[in-house]
C-alpha cells in the first residue's frame, strides 16, 4: 500500500471533508457550480486550495439564500419538479479552520482529491439515512 493511499482513508473519512464534500457535490447537482470543482483541481499550493474554497464558500452562501426563498415562497402542497431533494447545510467559518489542520496534517494533494471524491460520488437520501440510523 502506497503512503499516498494511506494517507486517504482518514482523511477521506474525515468529518469535516465530508461535509464540505457534500457542499459541493450539492452545488454541482443543483447549481452546476463547475468552475469550483475547477478551482479545486487545480489548486497546488495551500493558498490556491484555500482561496479555491473561499470563492465557493462565497457562491455557496448564495445558493443556501436561494433555497431559502425559494423554500419560502412554495406552497404547502405537493412537491414541484424544481424542489430539492435535501436541505441545504451551512457550512460555519471554523470550517476552514478545521480545514487548514486537515491540510496541515496531509497535505493539500490528499484534501483536495477526498473533497472532490465526495463530490463526484452518487448521493441518495436513502442511503444517507439508512447510514444515519446505524449509527
């Protein structure tokens, strides 16, 4: 096993790469946000990773504001074809900081390809529950 592949499963399991994995594979799903994954992928140095984030972070707020109205001005009935299929997480500021440790820790080669693994990978809200429940 290479020291590479070593290296991937903690950080692949990981809370906090997780969740911001799921950031953006949300935001590819629903808003097509590819310029981030991009951004991401060609992000070298930690500083590019981590201006690479807070651009999406940026757009990210936006789609949360987005669902938020649009979740506002839907009527209670029957779901619309547009609706979500999940709701939206905000991810808080300390994310980065919780980030950066990662980084630190790993390196930026591993972070970045376990947060776009988690974005690219299929996602279904069953799966996640049933996940949840064993837990």
């Amino acid at each position: 096993m290479s020291t590479s592949t070593k290296n991937l499963h903690p950080v692949y399991v990981h809370q906090t790469v997780r969740k911001f994995g799921e950031c953006l594979r949300k935001a590819l799903e629903d808003e097509k946000d590819y310029a981030s994954l991009i951004a991401l992928e060609y992000a070298e140095t930690k500083e590019d990773f981590f201006d690479a984030l807070k651009d999406f972070l940026r757009r990210y707020d936006g789609y949360v504001k987005k669902r938020k109205r649009e979740k506002a001005s839907e009527s209670a009935g029957t779901p619309s074809e547009g609706q979500r299929k999940y709701e939206w997480w905000k991810p808080p500021q300390s994310i980065l900081e919780e980030l950066a440790q990662v980084v630190d820790d790993y390196g930026v080669r591993v972070v970045r390809t376990a947060l776009i693994s988690h974005a690219l990978v299929y996602w279904d809200k069953t799966d996640s529950e049933k996940e949840e429940t064993d837990e």
